[in-house]
C-alpha cells in the first residue's frame, strides 16, 4: 500500500521574550517522494540564538537543493549539513560580536526509509500507533546521569542541571552527532521532532497517545502545544515543534511512491 505524507510545523514563542526556535519541513525541489524536517533550538542565555537557529534552516534548505541519493547517502548530507552549520554560526560569532549556539534535529525522508540526525537536546520521535519505536538520546549532563543509572528520566526532569548541554553547533569543539535510521515504514507510524519547550512536560506515553489519537498531524501539534503552554503556567519556554503522519493512499497512481498530501506538507514557518 503506498503512503502519503500529512505534515505540520508549529512554533510558540512561550513566556520568553523572543523566539529563538526554528522549525521547517522542505520538500526536495525535484520531488522523488524526499523531504527533510528541521527543527533548531538557538539556545537560552546566548544572544546570537536567533541568528544560529537561522544558520541551521538556511544550511539545511541549501544543502537539499543539492542532494542526490544517487550520490551521496542519508548520513553523508545530515552530517555534512549539521558540520557546515556549525562553522558558519561560528564565523558569525566574529561578525556580529554574538556568541550564537544551536542545537538541531534532522529527519531525511525518502521513497520507504527515513534517516536522523541530532546534536543537543531537541528530540525525534518515531511513534507506531501509540507505542514507542525510538526516541533520541540528549547531549545533556542529565541524559548522561540518566544513562548511568545515577538518576531516573523523572528526576531529570526537574534536576537543577537539567539545561546542561554537553555539546551544540557554534561552540568551541566539534559537535557531536547522532544518527539513527528506519525503512519498513507503514500507515500509523509518526515522526516528532521538537524542543525542549514541548517534551519536558509529556512522557513518552503521554506525547504517543496525542499524536496516535489526533486525526491530523495539525491537531496534534495544535493539541500538544495547547497542554504545553497550560502545564507552563507563564514560564513556558519557546516551543518549535514538527509532526510528521504516515497515512495509506489506496489508489493506483499513487502505487510504491512516498508522496505528500497536497497542502500538508509545510514549510517554514514565518519569523
């Protein structure tokens, strides 16, 4: 059975003072059933978070325009793109007397498979139905305890050191990436990606059975950022936020392409 995509993007500045997130969802400019989803965190404390959360789009829509699976594999182009990144929002440091970082999370989709890659805190989810197939591991001083078994994932979440980061884009090292990948993809999975303003107030559980139970990859942003900015209680911090539905095309035409639903698949967000 072929399968179609129904995509949303969604942003809320929450109770902070700019939004320094950035969300995209780009179609490849000569279709072939691929897309890449983006989601950038320019990060808190750090004035040029807006200007890094930018670099890490404008990189990311570049680089598509370029890539041919013919040429160049899923890993190749994510780790290539999240690299460049880093360096320009390192030389923008020098130009506009900022020190801007960003975190990133990147899902390449392709006819049957989807690739990922991230550096930081902000997530990927690969939901089946409701349960739980993946969830990406944080670059934080927490996830590590986390990991260790020093602290539980409920402790983490209220630790004092929770927004530690132990790596990003724009910072003095080489950022550390991560990447996953899975094909057999079929009608019910679902793809989150988002920051951290959204996944530190659901489980798991919590963030499956909203995207599983919404009949729209719209309502489900809609709705998750709704109980986000209740459960903030006017502290909420920004919010970027991707939702990808794998839905069933039973007609003809459509047979063995990985195709959009027409009007669904957004783009970036406006600023």
């Amino acid at each position: 059975m072929p399968l179609s995509i129904d995509g949303c993007v969604a942003q809320h500045q929450g109770d902070r003072r700019e939004q320094q997130d950035r969300v995209a969802i780009l179609s490849h400019p000569r279709g072939g059933g691929v897309a890449l989803a983006v989601v950038a965190d320019g990060m808190g404390g750090h004035t040029g978070g807006v200007l890094a959360a930018r670099q890490v789009i404008h990189t990311a829509r570049n680089n598509l325009d370029g890539f041919s699976a013919r040429t160049e594999t899923a890993r190749v182009f994510l780790e290539s793109t999240i690299n460049e990144a880093h360096m320009l929002i390192k030389a923008s440091r020098f130009m506009n007397e900022k020190d801007p970082h960003s975190t990133v999370v990147m899902l390449l989709l392709q006819p049957g498979k989807v690739s990922w890659a991230h550096c930081g805190d902000s997530r990927l989810y690969h939901f089946r139905g409701d349960r739980l197939a993946f969830r990406s591991t944080d670059h934080s001083y927490v996830a590590q305890l986390v990991v260790q078994g020093r602290i539980t994932p409920e402790q983490a979440l209220v630790h004092p050191n929770r927004n530690i980061l132990l790596t990003s884009l724009g910072g003095s090292e080489t950022p550390r990436i991560a990447f996953g990948e899975a094909d057999g993809l079929r009608a019910g999975d679902s793809f989150l990606l988002c920051s951290d303003g959204l996944w530190a107030y659901f489980t798991d559980q919590e963030l499956g059975w909203a995207i599983s139970g919404a009949a729209s990859a719209r309502e489900a942003a809609e709705l998750l950022i709704g109980r986000a900015r209740a459960l903030g209680k006017g502290e909420g911090d920004n919010i970027a936020i991707a939702v990808m539905k794998l839905l069933e095309v039973p007609t003809p035409e459509q047979a063995g392409t990985l195709a959009t639903v027409p009007g669904l698949l957004a783009s970036e967000t406006a600023e």
